[in-house]
C-alpha cells in the first residue's frame, strides 16, 4: 500500500481518478482564494485608497507618455470575439479529440465564467472621479485562454504551454497600458478574476469525478 505521504498529486483537472478529500480540493480552493483576495486588494489599495490610486494613475501615465500606443492597438486587435471563439472552439475540440470531455466543458466554463465575472465587476465597481475600468477584459480573455491551453495540452507539453501563457498574457497587459486602456491594477484584478474561476471550475470538475467513481469496499 502507497503511504499517504507519498501518493502522487492530482493536476488541475485529471483524466485520472481523483482524491476528493482534503487533498484532491486544496490546490483548486486555493486558487480560489488567491484570486479572490487578488481582485478585493487591487480595488481596496488601487482604486479605493488615495495613495494607492495616485500611484495606480502614475504607472498609468509613465505608460502612456512612452508613445507606443499604435502598436499596442495592433496587438489588441488580435483579442476580439472571432478569434477568441475560434480559440476556444479549438482548445475545446482538442480535449474532445483526447477523449477529455470534462476538459472540454471546463474551457468553455473557465473562458465564459472569467469574462461574465470581469464584466459584471467592472459594471458594478465605482471608481471615484473616474468610470471604473477593473478588471481588464483583454487580459482576463487572454489570461483564460492561457489556463485552458495548459489544460488540454498532454502532460509533457504542460510547462511549455505555461511559459507560452505566461509570455502572451503578460504581452497583453502592458498593450493594455500602453494603449492607455488599462491600469496596473486592472491587470492584477483580472488574473485573480482568471485564478479565482479556474479554482472554482477545477474544483467543480473534481468533485463531479468524485460522485461518478464508484465506491471501494
């Protein structure tokens, strides 16, 4: 018998049967809460608080005086509905050709999910003297993307996959300041948006295998 200690986690979202004790939720209810509290401090200290939105604004500014917002335009352009739909018809299509249907349905969930949740935060937010504009939609779009590329890549391609995601999101949030779209705090706000929903949908996927895997003894 594997001792407790010594038994293999379980990635985000395994085709293998997961441990739905404490260890097979930490990870996810974890990313939940990082995300979360992500997206609470940025508002808090960035837009809330007047120190923190002066600085916010300064980095904002320092940005844009740089003069390269036509370039950054063109690399925004990219991130529209088509090309995001294709990605996520695609990234869908490749968990389903992996025989992965629960991956698929969690790229769709995750992508959906991060940008409903951006969209309703920067509807009802208030930023004072200013239309609020956290979190970032293009980023949170690209930010989610990023995720779901890493879940539905085989396992030997998973850190590649990271890194790419990485690289491409961190692109797409200086092109938002650049741009003179975004802040740094909106940034922030929507890669938490990104964590806290991959949490969610991770851990929704878990608990789901959990119901369906029959029962030992």
């Amino acid at each position: 018998m594997i001792p407790l200690a010594a038994a293999p986690t379980v990635p985000l979202l395994d085709a293998r049967p997961p441990r739905t004790g404490s260890g097979g939720v930490v990870v996810p209810l974890l990313a939940a809460a990082v995300g979360t509290a992500a997206v609470v401090l940025s508002y808090v200290l960035a837009v809330l608080d007047p120190t923190g939105r002066a600085l916010d604004d300064g980095v904002f500014r320092d940005a844009i005086s740089l003069g390269l917002r036509g370039e950054a335009l063109g690399l925004l352009e990219i991130v529209g509905i088509p090309s995001v739909a294709l990605a996520v018809v695609v990234l869908a299509g490749v968990a389903l050709a992996r025989g992965e249907r629960t991956r698929a349905a969690a790229v769709v969930a995750l992508v959906l999910g991060a940008q409903l949740t951006t969209q309703v935060l920067k509807a009802g937010l208030v930023r004072p003297g200013d239309d609020n504009s956290l979190p970032s939609g293009h980023v949170t779009l690209v930010a989610s993307l990023g995720v779901a590329l890493v879940l539905v890549v085989p396992r030997l391609l998973r850190p590649f996959a990271a890194l790419a995601a990485v690289a491409v999101t961190t692109v797409a949030g200086v092109a938002t300041m650049l741009a003179g779209w975004h802040r740094p705090s909106d940034i922030v706000a929507a890669l938490g948006v990104v964590a806290a929903t991959a949490g969610v949908v991770t851990l929704a996927g878990v608990l789901l295998r959990g119901r369906r895997q029959p029962r030992s003894g």
